[in-house]
C-alpha cells in the first residue's frame, strides 16, 4: 500500500485513487493518562495527544507547543470546549464547540493550525484506505480544512520562487453557508492560495471539478472538507477535555459509570474523531451517529445495508431557505439541520477500512497483508456503492460496528421540540437544530450511563429554525442570544460571480482560471 507524508495528504486533500488517508498506526494513551493528563488545560492536552501522533524528531516540541497554545488564545471562553449539564438527573450534558471566530465546531481545527513556524514540518506517513474506486463524496459538509497548513506548506515550497514559478492553490468547496464562511476566515490573505465558494441553486460540480483533466491542467486544485486526516486529528480533543471537565467536577465517576457521545452526523468526521479517542484507550461505552431525515447511517446500522435512498421533488422539501438550505439534484432531503443533509457519508469509509482490517486480516499476523485485505474490502464495497447504489456487509462485519457505534434518526418535527422543550428546562438553554438532534438521540435512553450530547454550532447561525421553535415561548427575544459579531451582517456588501446553470462545467472553470490567472498577475 503506497505512503505519503503529511504534507502530500493535506495538499492532495484525496489520494490519486480517491482513497481517503489514514495513519499507520492508531497510538495508545500512556499507562499514567488519567492522573497526568486530568488537570490540563485545553491546549497542554491537545499537545499531549498530538505528541503520540508527531514525534519530537518531526516537529520539536516547544514549537508545537507554542502552535496550539497561540491557535486557541482567540477563542472566546478559556476552556475552549467547555462541557456543560442539562440536567442532573437525566445525566445529560452539552460539550459547546462553537466559541471560534466563526460559531462552530469547525474552529477547532482552523484553530489548531493557525500558525506556522520556522523549519520543515515532517508529520507522520499516512496511506490510502484503498486503491481504486471513489465514493460519492459531498464536498459541501463540514467547512473548513487546515488553511494554514496549506499556506505553510506552500511557503517551504516557494522558498526562493518568483512569479508563476511559484505553486498557487486552488481551493473550492460547496456551501449552504456554514462551510463557505469557516473556509474564506481561515483562508483570507494567505498567499499562493484562491478559494471559490459554492453556493449553488443546483448542481455544485466540485466533484466534477476535481475530475476534470483541463482544469486540473492548470490549476492544483485542493478540498476543504472533513475527508482531510488532520481535521479528524485535531478533532479527537475536545472528546478527552470533555471527559476530563466530568470527572474533575465529580460529575462523573469513572470507576463506577460509563459515558457516552452522540453526535449529530452528517459526513461522518466528527464521531470519527470519537471513534479515535475510544481506540486510543478513552473509555467511551458507545459512539451514538444522531442522523437527520438523512438517515443513511441509521439505516445501517439496523440493517447492515448501506444504500442511498434518494428522494425528489415535494418528498425531498423541507428546511429552512434562510437558514441555508438548498434543493440538491443528488436527492438529499432537505432538513432543518442543513449541514447533515447528506446521501452518502464520506468518512463512513474509514472506519469501514479498520473493521475490514481486524475482520477479513485476522488470519493473518503480516500487517501488510492485514492492510491490503482491508483496502481490497472498501474497494469492492465503494465499487458497489458507486455503481449499484449501494452495498450489504456481511453480519461480523455489522456486528463489529455494533460494539462501537449506535444510530438513532431525528425527524424534523422533533428536533424543533426538543428545542422548545429543553429551553422550558431550569436554564433556559438554546439549542441549534443540529445539537437539539444529539440531545434528542441522548434523551431516548433514560436509564443509560451519562451522555455527552455535541453542540456543533451556535443557536444564531440558524435562526429561523429557533425563532420556529420557540415564538411562542414567553420571554424568549432572538436579540438576547444574537452575537454582537451578528449584529449588522446582513448589510455588508456581498462579493459574488453567477454562472448560468446552462453554462454547466465550463462556465465554471472559465471563472475560476480567469480569476486565479488575475490574482497571479496582479501579486
């Protein structure tokens, strides 16, 4: 199976076969974790899980250490990811991810890699999940890619380069406007790189774009979404500060509970980072995937059948025009929580590849054997999916996701409840349309261990969605909740391009060779 360092992965985005990277090996946390870690801020533990990842001889560790803490020192509360409790008696608590710049839980990982540093970068090898065959990827979930790396890399590799000798980075990405937003922050000014946000009325052609031999003739094109390995990485934190905030609180007794994460799940990175926490040795008892009417994961975890279900016209409508949504032709239903609204979850295939590792590689001990058996497996399963629509695992291979992994569908009818219901709570706490599935995953299990529900996104970033749920509610004022940085957004200048859906993917590329080549020669 073919290795690429660091830097390849973050630039290509996808392997040449259109694999997804992963690393080697899967570190274990050090005998002594829970006492020495259990006092760490935010910053000193994302060093600690980093250092299992990047050994010293990579990246020196004063100056990773001075990274993380200057790329967490904007965010607006201390802890950065604080958790708290819904209710007590219930043992339901929220773990906040949008204290960034930009109100959601992508400002974790632009965070992590908000500077650079003098010297070469040499991050882990990392290898393809498999050969050939490619997903349907939808490149508008899940926003923003490590930017700076981005920049940083191309830095190094520009050293002493002049005019179009230098490489330039192309980035695009599709949006309903919580990715467009996370990537132009973290991309702004950076040199040697263009991004082109999509916000399509129809057919977004990213995948095509990437594709397209002409355009990529001439441009390097690069992704911003979740299917980049280093935002799961950086990922994997917050899931053990929020641990750690339970037990130094005595909320949460690990020697006599069991915790749990749900997560509401669109493209499948965040509980993948989960999925990572838990086989370094956290002790999670379950990994809860909180679907939308997108209900594909769900679907397979009942059935073992992973199966697009495609859906149009008046059966796919639904969500909330100001609050991003958009009609896909794909046949994605449409929710009010758009940034789930998905037919086929990318990053599933990751953690497909390490069930088909430990199941069809048990026979033998050569780990390069075990390798190629599990990328041969997603080869055939993706190959299916591509071409049938779909694919059935066989019932150990379902079972083994079983052990980790639970699914639950939220409708939209319940999610708005959940929001009105949980703000009558003692609190008054509000909810997004997307942390309110995960707490109405969590609050199907009333008897269960304490439940760690992720709330990926500020109430105020959908808020036709909250204004639906809780009009009616006496005393709420949307004004209260909206943030000073809100206030006045709506009538700043829009900087926009049309391309004629009759144009298709030629109208496209000609925009986005013709601004690159402007940008190129006025620097």
């Amino acid at each position: 199976m073919p290795q690429f360092s660091f830097e390849e992965t973050v630039l290509k985005g996808l392997a040449a076969d259109q694999g997804l990277f992963l690393p080697e090996d899967i570190p274990a946390l050090p005998s002594d974790w829970q006492d020495a870690w259990s006092q760490l801020t935010f910053s000193e533990l994302a060093f600690k899980i980093f250092s299992l990842y990047i050994a010293p001889s990579e990246i020196e560790p004063t100056a990773l250490r001075d990274i993380i803490d200057r790329s967490y020192s904007s965010f607006r509360v201390p802890s950065v990811t604080p958790t708290v409790t819904l209710d007590h008696a219930k043992k339901v608590h929220l773990l906040e991810l949008y204290h960034g710049e930009t109100f959601a839980f992508k400002d974790i990982v632009r965070g992590l890699f908000g500077t650079t540093i003098s010297g070469v970068y040499v991050p882990p090898r990392l290898s393809s999940t498999r050969r050939v065959a490619s997903p349907d990827l939808k490149l508008s979930d899940s926003g923003m890619l490590n930017s700076n790396l981005f920049e940083f890399f191309l830095i190094k590799r520009n050293d002493g380069k002049s005019g179009r000798d230098r490489e330039h980075l192309t980035v695009v990405c599709a949006t309903s406007g919580d990715t467009g937003s996370a990537s132009i922050y973290g991309l702004r000014g950076k040199k040697d790189v263009s991004i082109f946000v999509m916000y399509p009325t129809g057919k977004a052609f990213v995948k095509d774009l990437f594709n397209d031999p002409e355009i990529n003739s001439s441009q390097r094109l690069a992704a911003v979404n979740s299917i980049n390995f280093a935002r799961i990485l950086a990922q994997i934190t917050y899931y053990f500060a929020s641990y750690f905030s339970l037990v130094t609180s005595g909320t949460y007794n690990p020697a006599a509970d069991q915790i749990r994460f749900v997560v509401p799940t669109g493209n499948f990175g965040d509980i993948l980072a989960g999925y990572f926490a838990k086989r370094m040795g956290l002790p999670v008892s379950k990994l809860v995937i909180a679907c939308n009417e997108n209900d594909i994961l769900h679907r397979f975890l009942q059935t073992g059948t992973y199966e697009k279900q495609p859906v149009h016209g008046a059966a796919a409508a639904g969500g909330l025009v100001e609050d991003g949504v958009k009609a896909s032709p794909e046949g994605v239903k449409e929710t009010l929580s758009p940034s789930m609204d998905i037919l086929v979850s990318s990053n599933f295939e990751r953690l497909l590849w390490f069930v088909a590792h430990n199941v069809y590689g048990s026979h033998t001990n050569n780990p390069q054997e075990k390798k190629a058996i599990a990328g041969e497996k997603v080869k055939e399963w993706q190959s299916q999916l591509k071409i049938d629509g779909g694919f059935k695992v066989e019932r150990q291979v379902l079972d083994a996701v079983r052990a980790d992994f639970a699914a639950e569908r939220v409708s939209d009818a319940e999610t708005i409840a959940t929001i009105r219901d949980v703000y009558r709570w003692p609190g008054r706490y509000i909810l997004d349309p997307h942390s309110a599935i995960a707490v109405t995953a969590a609050l199907r299990y009333p008897e269960s261990p304490h439940q760690v529900a992720l709330a990926t996104a500020h109430p105020a970033k959908f808020a036709k969605a909250v204004e639906m749920a809780l009009a009616e509610e006496k005393g709420f004022h949307f004004k209260d909740v909206l943030p000073e940085q809100f206030v006045g957004m709506e009538e700043k200048p829009r900087r926009l391009r049309f391309v004629m859906r009759s144009e298709g993917l030629k109208g496209l590329r000609k925009v986005i060779v013709d601004e690159v080549d402007k940008e190129r020669t006025e620097k």
